[in-house]
C-alpha cells in the first residue's frame, strides 16, 4: 500500500465516528434482503417475508469450492435458504486472502486472487437459488495459534499461518508493529491481549496494522455489496472489547451508504450469559446494529434455552428487530454441544419462539462433531418445518406458551395468532390443554410426522374451549389447529 492510500485511508477512517449515527440510504434494491416493515422480528427479500433455515456442511464455505453448488441445492430442495459464512482459512489446503511470493512470504498488499474468486462465486450460486448468505467479517480462530485439544490441532491452522503474523508478511517486522509472533489460544470468552483486536482508534489505535485490515474489508465489501441476499456479521463468537466491532459497523455502513447501498449488521459475543452486561449492551445498541445474534443460546438446553429466547424477546418488544441464530450447537462429542437430539429440539424451540431464522452449526472434524451440518438428521428437519410454516402465516404469530396448561417443562410449545392459527411442537409426545377460547365452532388439526416429513389425516374437534391436545405416539411431533370456517 502506497502513502497516499494510507492517508486516504487515514482521513476516511477519522469520518466513521461522525457519521456512523445518520440514517442509512433508502434500500437501493426492492429486492435486497431488509427488515420486514409489517413485523420487524422477521426479514424481507424479493418484497416478501422470509423465514431464514439452513445448514451447511462448513462455516466458512466459499473456501470449500468442491461440490458447492450440489451443496446448495440440496439445501435448496429440502426448502432451505440460508447459510453462514465465515471469511476464514483455518482449513489446510484455504487460500488466504493476501497473495503468497515465491519465497514462502506474504505481501499484504497483494491479494490472492482465487480466495475472492471463491467468495464472489459463493455468492452468485446463493443468489441463484434464493439463499441468504450471513456473513462474519473476523473469525477469532484464525487470528491465534492452533489449540489441538478442541478438535483443530493438526487439521486446522491458526495464527502460526496468518498472513499477518509478522512472520509470515513483507510488509512489517514484529518490532514495527507491535503483533507477537506466537498468540497462544485464547476461549474468547473475555478480552484477549492480541494486538490484532486492538487496533481501532477507540483502542489503541495501530494504523499500520489496521490500514491492512480496513483494505481486507473494502475489497470484502467492493464484491458483497453488489449482492441483495447478504447480512453481515462482525466477528464469530467474539471477547474482545465492544469497540472492535462497532468500529467495523461503522466502516461497513460508511463504506454502504457512499455506494448508496444499505446494509444489515449485527455482532456475536462468545457469553452465553444474555443477563450479561456485554450482552445486553449489544442487543440495545440501535446505532451499530440492526440485528441480533443470538446463536450462543445454544449452549443452553430444553426449557431454559426457549426461556432465554422469550427474555431476550421481550427486552425490545417497544424496538423489534430480527433474532437469528446462524449455528445450532448440537453433535456427538458432549460438553456443551449436549446431544444431536438436543440439536434438533433447538432448531423447532427457535421458530417457535419467534427468531428470524434457525441454522444447524457445521458438523466438524468428524460426522455430528459440533452440529448435523447438512447431514440426513438436518435435511429431515429443515424439510419438515418448511412443510409446516409453509401451511401457515408465520409473520403473524408469536410464542403462545401462555396457552398452555397441564404441560410439564419443554414438553410442548406453541406458536399462534389467537382465533386464527395455532402450531404445536411436541419434542417427544405428550399431551397439554390448549386454549382455543378465540375460536368458534370447529377446529381442524393436522398432525405433521417430522421424521417422516408427512401429514397425517387430519381430524375436527370442537373450538371455542380448552382442548387436550394428544400427540399421536412418542417421538416428534407438530400439529397446525385452524377454524374450519
């Protein structure tokens, strides 16, 4: 990078603060993805609302290019329409995004032309199949060394083969500026020591280190904002102090609003404590961010994991906003990620507890390692509330659990527009009262076998009462109650 791009960069970067509290441009697209105006918990793309359900088989996907487009369409068929994407190379064999010499060594100033070929290729097959793709600027893995015990160790690679070690670039010695060469593993779970976060002027402000990185993001943002079907995400389940994103929220939507495009963003911490101050900082920060990550719920399970959502929810009923939950923890490795039967309650327990969308996390260095990914297990359940929400209006309903009684914890939930429509899910059956006082007459209910994606027949009961409601046999189910006339 030459001195006059520095200080142009330099000057740029001095605007961010100014402007980052003006209202953003109108949406330059009809077709973008944007907040749904009749119902802010929810999204909008094509001018229709949209209920966001995924899984993939990587997080950072544009840089697994082999069979992508299959991938896709999988995801597609079985009525999925989002996906995550990492902007990392922690895996061998990733292309980073700045251009290798000969001698072994990177040029910051360079870029690597195939790692944007993939990212811009991502992207049109997303588009061309009506896929959203939610974008996470820094993943703090690949920013410190390798740590073995958490399943990356030798198949995956961190700091010691970043480009910005200053090992490993032309363009700056670990003297000049100031970036160790070995940063051990850090959980993310508070501030870390990494100069790497710390370069923002609201920190302690390294223009030679963040000059590189401000170049990172516009050359992300010279291709992605070309695309109507991306949100974006600052960081993966990030520590660091709340000024390292907000300071990449105000370029992101600086750079946007001079291309007169708007932008939807939002952060994700690494707490799974939403009573936190950090946490609850973040989803009432209106002037960075449009929506709110909520995927570290996941560490929480059965009632206490829809009870969270329902807090949350109910902090910004006066300001609504879209809730997501772009990974779904949930394989075989225990700890944490508890179970995949776990996994899969959490996809049903999101919708029904009001998010804007429900993705199952990657599943890892072996099959359900972290989460189901896009396996059978994913595909079987995306495919079946997709046949569920699509007999219903989910942007007109909300977590209805008031209307339940006689039901022990996380044994149902419901989903409903009082008098209209209402949806039941039964993780493994049971049976509850439900209140169908705002109907009149009769009522059918249709049972959807979810293992089996498919309807049984249906049956009409009497409205207007409190109903029990019998889940037909132990296992999964869900039920869509609707007046006959």
């Amino acid at each position: 990078m030459n001195y006059a791009s520095r200080i142009i960069i330099f000057v740029f970067t001095a605007t961010l603060v100014i402007t980052s509290c003006e209202p953003a441009v109108e949406n330059d697209m009809p077709g973008r993805i944007k907040i749904y105006s009749e119902n802010p918990y929810y999204w909008e793309y094509n001018g229709e609302p949209v209920l966001l359900l995924g899984g993939s088989r990587e997080d950072n996907l544009f840089n697994h290019p082999e069979g992508l487009a299959g991938h896709l369409d999988t995801l597609k068929m079985v009525g999925g329409n989002y996906i995550r994407n990492t902007m990392s190379s922690r895996n061998p064999g990733n292309p980073w995004p700045h251009k290798m010499l000969e001698t072994g060594l990177y040029d910051l100033d360079q870029w690597d032309e195939e790692y944007w070929r993939r990212f811009e290729n991502l992207l049109k097959l997303c588009l061309e199949r009506d896929i959203i793709v939610q974008v996470e600027i820094w993943d703090p893995w690949d920013y410190f060394m390798t740590e073995a015990p958490i399943g990356y160790g030798p198949e995956n690679v961190g700091w010691e083969s970043c480009p910005y070690n200053p090992m490993l670039n032309i363009n700056y010695t670990a003297e000049e500026s100031g970036l160790a060469t070995d940063i051990e593993y850090h959980s993310g779970s508070r501030p870390s020591d990494h100069l790497f976060f710390h370069t923002v002027p609201e920190l302690k402000d390294v223009p030679l280190i963040r000059n590189y990185q401000e170049a990172f993001v516009d050359k992300l943002l010279s291709i992605s904002l070309d695309y109507p079907n991306v949100l974006y995400c600052m960081n993966n389940e990030i520590g660091e102090p709340a000024e390292w994103g907000e300071y990449w929220a105000n370029f992101i939507r600086l750079r946007a609003k001079e291309e007169e495009k708007e932008v939807f963003l939002a952060d994700m911490r690494r707490n799974s404590n939403f009573n936190s101050e950090e946490q609850v900082n973040l989803l009432h920060d209106s002037i960075h961010y449009d929506f709110f990550e909520i995927s570290q719920n996941t560490a929480n399970n059965d009632q206490r994991h829809y009870d969270q959502i329902i807090y949350i929810r109910n902090q910004i009923t006066d300001f609504p906003k879209p809730l997501n939950n772009v990974k779904i923890y949930g394989g075989d490795i225990g700890s944490w990620t508890t179970s995949v039967e776990e996994g899969t309650r959490r996809f049903w327990r999101n919708i029904f507890g009001g998010l804007a969308s429900s993705r199952f996390h990657r599943e890892g260095p072996s099959p359900l390692f972290f989460g189901v990914g896009l396996s059978h297990i994913a595909q079987t359940h995306v495919k079946s509330m997709r046949m569920l929400t699509g007999e219903m209006d989910v942007f007109s309903c909300i977590p209805s659990n008031h209307l339940l009684s006689e039901r022990d914890p996380n044994e149902a939930y419901c989903f409903a527009e009082e008098g209209k429509q209402y949806a039941l899910y039964f993780p493994d059956g049971g049976e509850i009262v439900l209140d169908l006082a705002g109907t009149t007459g009769t009522v059918e209910i249709r049972w959807l076998d979810i293992i089996q994606s498919s309807w049984m027949e249906s049956e009409i009961i009497e409205g207007g009462r409190q109903a029990t409601i019998t889940a037909p046999v132990t296992g999964k189910w869900a039920a869509l109650i609707t007046p006959v006339n």
